[in-house]
C-alpha cells in the first residue's frame, strides 16, 4: 500500500453553529483515492474527503430513521399522491 500525505481543511460547526477551519494531517491509500475521484467526479482530495464524510452522514442518517420501523401510523393514499 502506498500512502498520500495530505493536508485536508475541513469546516465543522460548533454548537452556535459558527464556521470554523480544523488542519488535519491524515495517510491515505493512493488508489483508493484515485478510485474515489473517478467514481466521483471530483477534482481534488479535499473534495474527495468531504463528499465520504458527507456520504457517511446520510448513510448514518437513514439508518437511524430505521428505528421508527412499525413505529409510525401511515395515512393518506400513495395511488393518489403519485398522480399528482
């Protein structure tokens, strides 16, 4: 495995929601980074860094919706909602 030694700046927000800038130094495995960025489309590591981590937050996201599984009453008619 060869390693890429990047500089990433990534904006995370704290509790009052301002912006703020965080250096991190990370090795990360050059063909998945290429592989990454042709699946992608993505131009630069940064972006490629970003769209995982994003991506990690909505599979996250969606896996706890889950736990409302049998738990949520559904009323309405999906025959006429979708003809709309």
């Amino acid at each position: 495995m060869i390693s890429l030694y990047v500089f990433i700046d990534y904006i995370y927000y704290t509790l009052n929601t301002t912006a703020m800038y965080k250096r991190i130094n990370i090795n990360l495995d050059v063909e998945l980074v290429k592989k990454a960025m042709e699946l992608t489309q993505n131009k630069s590591i940064k972006d490629v860094v970003h769209y995982a981590l994003n991506e990690v937050i909505k599979k996250n996201s969606r896996k706890e919706l889950l736990k409302f599984k049998g738990k949520v009453k559904w009323e309405g008619d999906l025959n006429e909602m979708r003809s709309i």
